[in-house]
C-alpha cells in the first residue's frame, strides 16, 4: 500500500542556472524528503513507513518550476490503515480532503529550513544576524504546521527536530537546494504554489554558501562471516594488487588488504567465502556511504 502525493517547487529565479546546480539541488531535495518517514513517525505514532520513493513529473525552465511526486509505501494493509487512522484524529478529515498536499509541502519546507538554521548557527561568521532572520521564516512554516495538526508550536517544532537524525547531512543537502536561489539576490523558493510557505529572498541570503564540514571523515565498521569473491590477487603482498567484491555492498570492486595471520595460499584457493572483516567507508559528494577499503581479518570455515 502506498500513498501519493504530488509537489511543485518554484525558484523565482530571473536568470539561466547551470544544469548541474538543477540537478545537484534535486538529488539534496530527494535526499530531504527522504528524511521526512521518520518525522511522520514521529508525529504519528503507531505509524510504519517501509520506504518513500521520489519521482520527477515535469521541470519547466521559466525562472526553475520543478513538478515531482512522492510515494510512501506501506509494509501492509494494516499500517497503511494505522496511518489514515492517524491522520484523520490528528489533522481531521476536512483538512485532508482541502489540503491533500498541504501537509508534506509543510513538512519538506521546515526540513529545507532547519537545514539553513543549522548552518547558519554552526558556520557563519555573523551568525548574530543571520539566526533571526532565518528564524522569522522558520516561525512562519512551524504556525501554519502546528495550526493544522492543532497542536502547540514549540511541541510540534521539538518532535520535528528530534526527529531528524542527521543534522549534518540534511545542513548539506539543503545547500544544494538553495543553490540556484543564492545566483539571484532577489530569488524566493515556494512550495506548492503557496506564498506562504516560502523560502524568504532574506532567508537564502542569510544562509552560508557551504558547510565548513562537508568533508566527512572516514568511518570504519566490523562485519562478521560477511560473504566475499576475490578479484584481484597479488600472493607477493598482503597489502596491495588485491580486489574484492561484497555483495551486501554493492558490486564494485574494493580494495583488499589481509591481515598478516591470514595465508594467502588459502585466499587464492578458496576464493569465496564468508570472512569477519574491518571495512574503511568515504562518503561521495552526495554524502553517500562508499566502501573504500576491506581488510580481511579472518575466514570462516
């Protein structure tokens, strides 16, 4: 079971954007709207979200109007009904059946902000001055919000934050969405063709143009009889002239080094098999996780 809904994005933008910027910003906004499950969890408890999936419907190049739909998937018939459930005490049906897109456009908006919130206060020089401007804006889409689930806004804005896991990569997607907006000193962002739910001209200017951490550091994870295919082999090293492939990471070729108790007559034998193993991931500029580096520690029997 899935629930659809269609959302527009309006850049007032008076010149052309470079391509790249477009299509930078849309895969950030995916990345956005792909935090928003766990914040509809969040507000509606009992909620299961399994996925939610984003879908370019028409991009028009009159100033930046972008038309996308989104999908979330139910696991089943019963959590599907869990939500509506949900959404009918706690938003009422007669805002449903006026608003049907209303909510989500509420949702990615605040998502969009609290990303510029969040640069704003951990990078800027002259945050003094860029925080309120920012949060004036924030303020606006958290009434219009709580108004609609009739809820407190300071309680409706604490469930929303909480509920946002990373903080860091939603500051650095929303960089790429604001993009093309930061070209023009006078360019708003507007969802769902409704002024109010706006991205103020003040609010793009106040934000940074980049995240002093967008380089991640690296992160190491242990896997145990994780399954493994040698490409690549070397029986002079232990550390360089190996390959491997992962299924359950993918199916690009990773560097492999083993560990000096492992024999090496032994790898190139076997070839596949399950091994406990220390894997080096970096993150693309995307800010998705690519294994870089797998040490073999052990191989299983």
């Amino acid at each position: 079971m899935e629930i659809t809904i269609h959302q527009q994005i309006y850049y007032s933008n008076k010149d052309l954007v470079p391509i790249r910027e477009i299509a930078e910003g849309l895969l950030a906004l995916e990345a956005v709207i792909k935090q928003s499950p766990k914040v509809l969890e969040s507000l509606f408890p009992g909620t299961k979200i399994e996925s939610v999936e984003v879908f370019i419907n028409e991009l028009k190049s009159d100033s930046i109007w972008e038309s996308f739909v989104i999908k979330f998937v139910f696991g089943s018939q019963d959590k599907f009904d869990q939500f509506v459930t949900n959404l009918r005490e706690k938003v009422g049906m007669d805002n449903i059946m006026n608003n049907p897109n209303l909510f989500t456009s509420i949702l990615i908006t605040m998502l969009l902000i609290g990303g510029a919130y969040s640069l704003g206060k951990s990078d800027s020089e002259d945050k003094v001055e860029r925080i309120p401007v920012i949060e004036a804006n924030n303020n606006t889409i958290i009434n219009i919000g709580a108004g609609m689930m009739e809820m407190d806004a300071k309680d409706f804005r604490t469930i929303i934050e909480g509920a946002i896991k990373d903080k860091n990569q939603l500051a650095r997607n929303t960089i790429d969405v604001i993009k093309p907006a930061k070209r023009d000193p006078d360019a708003t962002i507007t969802f769902d063709k409704n002024d109010d739910l706006k991205i103020t001209a003040n609010t793009i200017k106040a934000m940074p143009k980049q995240h002093k951490e967008t380089e991640r550091e690296e992160l190491i994870e242990d896997f145990k009889s994780i399954f493994m295919e040698v490409r690549a082999i070397d029986l002079d090293s232990q550390k360089t002239g190996w390959a491997a492939i992962i299924p359950d990471l993918g199916t690009r070729r990773i560097r492999l080094q083993l560990d000096p108790t492992i024999n090496l007559e032994e790898v190139f034998e076997k070839r596949r098999f399950n091994g406990n193993v220390t894997v080096v991931f970096r993150y693309d500029k995307y800010h998705n996780k690519i294994p870089y580096l797998v040490f073999l520690r052990e191989i299983n029997e």
